[in-house]
C-alpha cells in the first residue's frame, strides 16, 4: 500500500501515523488477512520502520531517511523489480549505509 503524506509518495510500511487499517488483505473477498513483519529500527540516530522480506536479494531505503541522514548515492542502475502482480524496470541509486 502506497501512502501520500507529507513526505510524498511512499511504502506505508514506513508512514509514522498508521493507516486506519492495520491488516493488509491480498484478496478483498477472502477472510484471510497478511501482516507484514515490520519493526523499529535506528539508522544513524533516525527511528524509522524496516519491512523484513528474507526473500529479498537487495535492501531499500526511502529517498526522505538517505537525504535525512546525509548519504549520497555512490552509483546508479537499472533493476527489474518483481512484485506479486507485475513487474516494472527502474533507474535507482546504489548507497551504502554502515
């Protein structure tokens, strides 16, 4: 689920004010619900929300936490990420974050 808030367009994974809606359904007409496991973590003094998917083959941070605590992209390159339903090609920045 995607969430326009003050910081623009991002995960709601990682909104501060929770959606009025905490469980996340993938099917509107099934009683089965997902709960996505998120926790709070510090990075670089920065309380912020990570999504832990341990079938990721990389990491994402939000443009907002980069720019908050000062890290600059050391490249750039396309990926093709895969999503449940589709797939979309993008140019990202490549970071490092110790």
């Amino acid at each position: 689920a995607q969430n326009f808030g003050v910081y623009g367009k991002h995960h709601s994974s990682i909104c501060e004010k929770p959606l009025k809606e905490n469980l996340i359904t993938t099917n509107q007409g099934n009683e089965q619900h997902v709960v996505y496991p998120v926790v709070v973590v510090d990075v670089h003094g920065v309380k912020c929300r990570a999504l832990l998917d341990s079938g990721s083959g990389s990491s994402y941070a939000s443009a907002v936490l980069l720019k908050t605590i000062g890290v600059k992209p050391i490249s750039s390159e396309t990926r093709q990420i895969e999503m449940m339903l589709s797939t979309t090609t993008r140019r990202m920045d490549v970071c490092t974050v110790n």
